[in-house]
C-alpha cells in the first residue's frame, strides 16, 4: 500500500459514508452538526433524534478528535459520526461493546453491498474505524485518539497490535518500552 492509495481510499471512504449520511438525512428531515456538546448516552441520542425530528434542527454529533481520523475532513467524520448515530437510533442499539460490535458489522455489509470488497483499503479502513476502535475501548477503556495511526497500525498488524500501540503511545506517557508494535519510537 503506497501513501497514494491510502489517500484514493480515504476519499471514497469519506464520499461514501458522506452519501450514506446524506440519504438518512433526506430520509429523516434533518441534517447533524459537529458540536463539542453531543449526546453520549443512548438515552440521550434518542431524544435528541426525536427533537430533531419533531423540529428539523440537526442532531448533535461530537467534533472531538476530528482532526487525525480515515476521513479526508472533520466534516467526513462528522458524516460518519451521524450515518453511525442514526443508525444506533434506527437499529436500537445501545452504546454498549456488543451493541457497538453490531452496528460496526452492520456498517461494513453495507460498504460490501456497494462494492467495496473485504480485501479493500476502504473495507480495512472502515474495519478498523468500527470494529478495532471498539475492541480498543473494551480493552483500555478509551478511544485512540490519533484514530489515522490506529487504523495504519491495524491494517499493518492487527487490531492487536493497533490497540498495543495505543496502550504504549497514549496511556503510559513515556512509561513504557521505547517502541511501538512496528518498530517506531514511541
């Protein structure tokens, strides 16, 4: 994989969870916007999807750490954020780790029934959005916070290796051993 094809595949990703956000937003009536105060509760979203809704204003998806993600711009990841949020809504799926499991894996079919094959830099790269982001969090208790790197890692290593990398990157603040998983310093 060469940086050239990793940005081909973060620019279809990004068109097709855009698309994916816009249609359910056509289908709804409402639009999202990125905001540093969105809903972190199912409880939460599920009202604020029905004010949305009844009045038409956006829902709420979050804007943090929209900066280094698979999406080519915060505005890509808020796409993702709301086409993700909806679905929890429509699919009455809760926040918790299985829940997140299952709308990871209802996420990718629907990238598979568009064409994008299991073997795919945007299939690997949705994987790791979805999927090893929420075993990440099951393992540590947090997101990663450069979710770009996390996924590079997953696509080279694993999930496995991703989430290791996370642990020595991002908890250990310097505590841990001098590299990550893939040889770089840490």
């Amino acid at each position: 994989m060469t940086g050239r094809h990793l940005c081909i595949a973060r620019r279809n990703l990004t068109s097709f969870v855009t698309e994916r956000a816009e249609a359910t937003a056509r289908r709804l009536g409402f639009g999202w916007r990125g905001s540093e105060l969105a809903p972190d509760s199912f409880a939460e979203l599920q009202r604020e999807h029905r004010s949305s809704e009844l009045s038409g204003l956006p829902l709420r998806v979050s804007s943090h750490f929209c900066e280094r993600t698979i999406y080519n711009s915060p505005d890509g990841n808020h796409a993702m954020r709301f086409w993700h949020d909806t679905s929890h809504v429509r699919l009455c799926l809760h926040f918790t780790p299985d829940d997140e499991m299952e709308l990871g894996c209802y996420h990718l079919e629907v990238l598979r029934t568009h064409g994008f094959v299991a073997e795919s830099l945007e299939h690997r790269l949705l994987h790791a959005d979805t999927i090893g982001q929420t075993l990440c969090n099951a393992t540590l208790g947090r997101f990663p916070i450069d979710q770009l790197h996390f996924a590079g890692i997953a696509m080279r290593l694993g999930v496995a290796g991703a989430i290791e990398d996370v642990a020595r990157r991002e908890l250990t603040d310097g505590r841990g051993a001098g590299t990550s998983p893939d040889g770089e310093a840490a």
